[in-house]
C-alpha cells in the first residue's frame, strides 16, 4: 500500500500531471496571466479532484463496471458545480475572471485520470490524498507560470506593485504565446534535472 509520502511524491514531482503527463495544459495556459487566477483555480481543481477520486473508491465495489465512466463523470460535476456557485456567491469577481475555465474543470484530463487510474483500485483515504496530491501538482506548476507572466506583465505578484515605475511592462507576457513557451521551459528543465537524477542513480548502483 502506497504511503502518503509517496503519493505526494509521485504526484508533485515524479509524475506530476502538466510536465510529466502532459495533461490539464489548456486551463493551465488560459488562466496564468495572474497568480491569484491561478491559484484559485488550483484550490479549486485540488477539492474538485481530491473528493472526486474519494467519492469514487467509496463506491467502486458498487458502481456496475459497464457505466462506470457516467458515474465518474456525474460525480466530477455534483463537485464543479460546488465550486462554481461557492465562486459566484463569495468571490464574484474572481468567478468573472476565470470565466468558463471553473466549469470546464469537469473535461479536465487530471481528474478523470486519477478517478479511472487510481481511486478505482485504492481505498478512500489514499484515493482523497491522490487527487490532492495531482491537484497540488498541477498548482505548483500554474503558479510557477503565473509568477513570471504577472511578475514581466504586470510589474506585480498577487495584485502588489513589486517592479517600480521605470519597469516597462512586456505586453507579450500577458499573452498567450507567454504561457506556451514557459511551460516548454519547465517542461524541459523537469525532464533534464530527473534525466541528471537518473544518470546518477545508474552510476550508484555500478559501483
């Protein structure tokens, strides 16, 4: 049985869903041009993912296997609809901002994975802590793109004025193309330092 440890391991760094997987890159692209975007959507994707793959291990050993992706599926919405009026009845502005990317947290690839790949096979417990694990995965790494495109874009970090008024905005920051090109960049430094790690290990076990 997997330890909490490993699980948070795995689903951070080891198989981190955007740069290992490659997989929820669409929202991760739409909505870091601001940090606190992106760190509101992570929350949200972390509860909506994390209680999904908890909800389906409770029921897997009463879930007909032939419909077992509907159920998922209806699942994964009960807890994006949550979000999504929790968003529009105390964070109005925020649910604006993110637009139609809260309700399309139910297409996103991460949740359902977790759901088909892990919580199928695992208790409750560990299940829960999967999906948180994926979740957090998935926010660090909007965070980390955000932090740039805010930082180059908008002179700021969270909305707070950090660059002065000699700082000249890069309008290319805030665009989409921004987004594309940093997540390469980490996508490419990730594989490298665990390609390093490897290599290391090899040489370990050699001597």
């Amino acid at each position: 049985m997997d330890s909490p440890k490993k699980i948070f391991k795995m689903g951070v760094i080891k198989d981190n869903p955007v740069i290992v997987q490659i997989i929820g890159i669409c929202s991760a692209l739409a909505v870091t041009n601001l940090m606190m975007n992106s760190l509101i959507m992570g929350v949200g994707l972390m509860f909506v993912t994390g209680l999904s793959s908890f909800t389906v291990s409770l029921i897997r050993n009463y879930t007909p296997k032939h419909i077992r992706m509907m159920v998922q599926v209806l699942i994964i919405a009960a807890y994006v609809i949550i979000v999504d009026i929790f968003l529009q009845a105390y964070m109005p502005e925020m649910s604006k901002a993110l637009g139609p990317y809260v309700g399309l947290i139910i297409t996103n690839c991460i949740i359902m994975g977790r759901a088909e790949a892990y919580a199928q096979q695992n208790p409750p417990i560990l299940s829960f802590l999967d999906g948180v694990a994926s979740g957090l995965g998935y926010t660090i790494v909007l965070l980390m793109i955000a932090f740039v495109r805010e930082l180059f874009g908008f002179g700021t970090i969270f909305g707070i004025k950090v660059l002065g008024d000699w700082w000249t905005p890069w309008t290319i920051m805030i665009m989409p193309p921004a987004a594309f090109f940093l997540l390469a960049i980490i996508i490419w430094v990730s594989n490298t330092i665990q390609e390093k790690n490897k290599d290391v290990k090899k040489g370990e076990v050699a001597k």
